[in-house]
C-alpha cells in the first residue's frame, strides 16, 4: 500500500455531529415542502428514510446520505413531477440556512483534524451537502475550513457520492496519486467513492446512522471515531514501511 498523504472527510456523521445537525434540517425541509400540512410531512420525512416519531434515519436513506437532487427525487415521487425543480430549490436553500443555524462539531472531532494538518496531511472535505451547506455548516467554527486544501459539495461540479468525481478532484488538487489518499466517511456512499476513485484507504466511523456491519464490506478499516484516526494511520504506515 502506498503510504497515505491525503485525507478527504466525509462532513455529517464525520467532523459534524450528524444527529443534532440534520434532524431540525429534515423537519424544517419537509414541513416547507409540505406547505406547512404536518401529516404530509410526515410522509415525506417516512419516504426519506426519517422516522418523525423516533427521529431515527436509516442507514444509506436519502435523507441520510443523498444530495439535493436525490431529496427532490424522493420528495417529488409524494408531491409530483411538477413540484422538482421548486423542491431543487427549496432544498438548496434549507441546507444553506440549517447548516448555519444547527450546525454542531462532533465532541473533540475539530481539535483532531487540527492535529492531522498538524503532522503534514493534506486534508479535503467531500460532501453530498451543497457548497453552501458546506461553507455555512462548517463556518460555524472558526478556523476549521482554513485547514482544508479542498472542499467539494454535491453542486461543485464533480459529480455525488457514491460517483469517483469528488474523490478524483481531491487527489489532483492537492498533487497525489489516488492511491496515497485515503476516505474517512460514516456511510456507504463515501466509502464506494473512495472504490471507486481508487483510493489507498477507505475508513468507517461509526458516528453516523450506519452500524459497523453496514460500513465493514465496503471499509478497509472501522474506527469508532476521527478520534481514532491518527492512531489507525500510524499503525498503517509501520505496516507497510
């Protein structure tokens, strides 16, 4: 294995504590959708995987992991075809404004990414979020979007998670073969990506709604956490020294 000099993050369930950001975000995207009609956005949080009554979402669920276009898909296939491309907008516009407002860091997660540009890495952010979600959820701490040499939403023009293109886009921005980066996400889209494109590594967390045993057929390796991280990586570059 070549030895890992790129890290690209997945941002919900990775770096952001995917529950407390996503939930109030879901609710208010399909309350709005929905005209304000509380049964029917129930059935649209249901169609999106999101159960209203236990705010559990499903592992691999588009309102787990799917971009705006798929939620609108989704939402779409409830409210009709003519209602898309006022949902594109509509969502565009409520993971800009939630990622601003509920945005919350996994405990301790900022702190150990600061660690990891520390030793050298490079270090990317690939999301199914849009660009502005991105810049609006993560902006909420200051200094942490500084330590990114790339970031990619699902509008950057690299294409969604599970495709290669944001994977791709990171290696040749910051100048490394595929093979020497490495994928650390909480769901299967990101580690399919990281297939894919042919990274050297992909990486499980499980501080998203996936279980080990959704994440470990398609991981080299499932840590708990980002916490984790630097440990797993040391231990990968003694073994293939």
């Amino acid at each position: 294995m070549a030895r890992i000099e790129g890290l690209l993050f997945d941002k919900d369930g990775t770096i952001l504590d995917f529950y407390r950001t996503w939930i109030p975000i879901n609710r208010a995207m399909a309350l709005e959708a929905a005209r304000g009609d509380k049964e029917l956005a129930r059935e649209l949080l249901k169609s999106g995987g999101h159960d209203p009554d236990t705010d559990v979402i499903a592992p691999g669920a588009v309102l787990s992991a799917g971009s705006v276009e798929a939620i609108a898909d989704c939402f779409a296939s409830t409210l009709g075809a003519s209602a898309r491309a006022e949902l594109v907008v509509l969502i565009s516009r409520c993971f800009g404004e939630g990622g601003a407002k509920h945005a919350v860091a996994i405990d301790g997660a900022i702190e150990h990414v600061k660690a990891l540009a520390a030793d050298g890495y490079r270090l990317g952010v690939a999301t199914n979020d849009t660009i502005e979600g991105l810049f609006a959820s993560l902006g909420q701490h200051p200094g942490l979007i500084e330590l990114f040499d790339f970031v990619a939403g699902c509008d950057s023009g690299f294409g969604c998670k599970p495709g290669p293109g944001m994977g791709l886009a990171f290696a040749e921005a910051v100048k490394l073969s595929p093979a020497a980066c490495a994928m650390i996400g909480d769901s299967t889209h990101d580690l399919e990506m990281a297939k894919s494109a042919g990274f050297g590594l992909r990486i499980g967390v499980l501080t998203g709604p996936a279980f080990r045993h959704d994440l470990e057929p398609h991981a080299d390796h499932v840590i708990g956490s980002v916490h984790d991280l630097r440990e797993l990586l040391d231990r990968c570059a003694v073994a293939s020294a």
